[in-house]
C-alpha cells in the first residue's frame, strides 16, 4: 500500500547552518555486462546537512539505490564502476581512501538501512550477536557490553522485552520488527549520515507510518543527516526536507519538498504528482504517465524523458523552441533554492 498525501504540508525546512556533512559531486556509476554498459548514475550531485532530510525521488529503475550504493561504498564491481566524481564525508573523499579506510567510515560516519532486511540480516546469527559485532570490532567492547549495548539499541528502537529478543533470529521477527533491527544497526555506531533505501518497501501503512517516526526521532536525538531513497511520494511529503527528482540516472529536480509538490518545475516531476491519490477532497481523474521509463543501457538521446513528455510532443508538433529529442537539458535555477533540468520548466505545471 502506498500513503497518501495533502496538500498541506505542514513546514519543516529550517536553515542549515556550516557546511554539509556530505557532498555528492557529478558521480557517475555504470554497469557493465556482456551486452551493454548500463548507465545507472549519469553526474548526480548533492549536499546533505546535519539534522536534515532529503529525499531523493524517482521510479524503479532510475538509478537511486545504485547511487546509494556507490555513496556508500558497496556496490558489487564486477559488474558495477564508478566511472566519475566524489563523495566526501566531513571535507574526505571517500574514493581516495584505501579499502581498509573506507571500512572503518561504514558505521560511525556513515551507516545505511536496507530494503529488504530479511535479506540484509545473516539468518544463522542472532540479531543481538550481529549488532554486538559492531561495538567488538569498532570499538573493542567485550562480549558482555557489547550485548548489553545491543540489547539497549534494540529498546531503544521498539523492540518488546529486547534482552529475551536479541537471542532470536531475523526469520523470528515480523516485517516491521526486522526493519527497526535494521535501524539498530545502523545507528549503532551514531553515524553522521544515515542512508535509508526504501525503508518502508512491503509494509503496510500502519508499520511505514511506524518506521519513518522512529527514523525522524532518532535523527532528532543525535542530528544525523538522513539520505532517505524512495518512490513513494507520501512519505517523501510527511518527512523530508528537500528532494531531489531522479530520471535515468539524472536529477532532473530539486528543491524544497513544499515547493516541489505544489508547483513541480520539471514535466516528470507533474507527472508523479498528477498519478497519485490526495485526500484533501479534490476528486479528479488520476492521470499516470504514458509510457515506460528508458532502458538504462539504450538512454534515449536530448531529454532521457522527451519520450513520454506531453509538452515535447507539443513543442515538436508545433516546431517551437528547443529540439527536446536532441538537446540535453542541464540544470538551471528556476527559484530560490529550486533547479529543474527542462528547456520548458516554466510551463511543466500546466502539462
């Protein structure tokens, strides 16, 4: 099931003092395989500040979770590169740092919380002996107070009667029980930035609502950066920040989420927001977006979303302003704080 969203958002941007904790400069990841590269990330860029969310927004397939993975230093090569850019946690980039550098940033500086936590989790280990793993090797605890850790972030988390619960397995837990383990783990080592991908995937509303209040009230404690990957737009509406619109590997708009759900400044962008249910009683027609997103292997060229946008055809069949199926467009500022990747942003609202 998928939340839905008002219109009414209640504000949470607030100002974000200094600089960001981590900054994201034009990376690019590519896939390669026996038929074709796949370009998954095509020069995403991105900053983050303490205490603040930002979401970043797309459907299947455009590149999100390949990002995040290459943020964090886990993607699997072969078959996945990073081809270009940087990512630098406090000032370091991560990809000058050798491997056993690198390692030791997973965890205090930056952690991560999976989708699937069933498949996250080791099924032959206890929950309390894997999050106990962490305090032994990042921070020398004896086997006694590293369980006792654990067992107090497995409180801390939600975990009803946590010391009996951290001798359980992961295939002993619910759905949303095993995704607040997740969430133990990852903010154990109290971690500058925490990345969630698709934290609420596959459960339901009750238990995503759930999720994401213990996600913003641990952040609230210990003003963690979240990087929270998703396509559901109600979630991205109740907690973030700022979003950022992913389309075939690029970020084609971003800006405050207030901002960029009522008045989206790029066609795909009005898209996803015209193909969702509102509850503030509007009743009109759901209008998805036609067609299907490109194979990341065979991008189309000029705008990667020209095929399926209404104002492209119109622009074309009319033989006005920029050739959208040859013309790449960059991002440019169309408002404060706000950038959109359209040679017709302007007009992207009204599509």
């Amino acid at each position: 099931m998928t939340m839905t969203y008002t219109s009414e958002r209640p504000t949470t941007d607030r100002p974000h003092l200094g600089e960001p904790i981590l900054e994201v400069d034009d990376l690019h990841v590519q896939f390669r395989t026996a038929g074709a590269d796949v370009h998954a990330v095509n020069g995403i860029s991105l900053q983050l500040h303490a205490g603040e969310t930002l979401a970043i927004l797309g459907e299947s397939g455009s590149g999100k979770s390949a990002c995040a993975q290459a943020i964090m230093g886990i993607l699997d090569s072969p078959p996945g590169f990073i081809t270009g850019g940087s990512v630098r946690l406090h000032g370091t980039d991560l990809f000058t740092l050798p491997e056993h550098d690198r390692r030791a940033v997973r965890g205090p500086g930056i952690a991560m919380v999976f989708q699937d936590a069933l498949t996250a989790l080791n099924p032959v280990h206890t929950v309390g002996a894997q999050i106990a793993e962490l305090f032994r090797v990042h921070r020398g605890a004896s086997r006694r107070d590293a369980r006792t850790q654990a067992v107090e972030l497995l409180d801390r988390v939600g975990i009803p009667g946590a010391a009996q619960r951290a001798g359980t397995y992961p295939h002993q837990f619910s759905g949303g029980m095993r995704q607040r383990v997740m969430i133990a783990m990852a903010i154990a080592l109290d971690p500058a930035v925490l990345i969630a991908d698709e934290p609420t995937t596959a459960l339901d509303v009750t238990v995503q609502a759930q999720i994401m209040e213990l996600l913003a009230q641990l952040q609230a404690e210990t003003g963690m950066g979240l990087l929270l990957i998703t396509h559901d737009l109600g979630v991205v509406n109740e907690t973030a920040d700022r979003v950022a619109v992913m389309y075939a590997g690029r970020i084609v708009e971003h800006g405050r989420t207030a901002e960029v759900f009522t008045t989206p400044a790029h066609p795909y962008t009005a898209g996803l927001m015209a193909s969702i249910p509102t509850v503030d009683g509007h009743l009109e027609r759901l209008r998805p977006i036609s067609g299907s997103p490109p194979n990341l292997a065979a991008i189309p060229p000029g705008c990667a979303f020209h095929p399926r946008c209404p104002i492209a055809h119109l622009k074309a069949a009319a033989r006005l302003g920029a050739d959208c199926a040859a013309d790449l467009p960059l991002l440019r500022v169309v408002g404060d704080g706000r950038t959109a990747a359209c040679h017709y942003s302007r007009e992207a609202h009204h599509a």
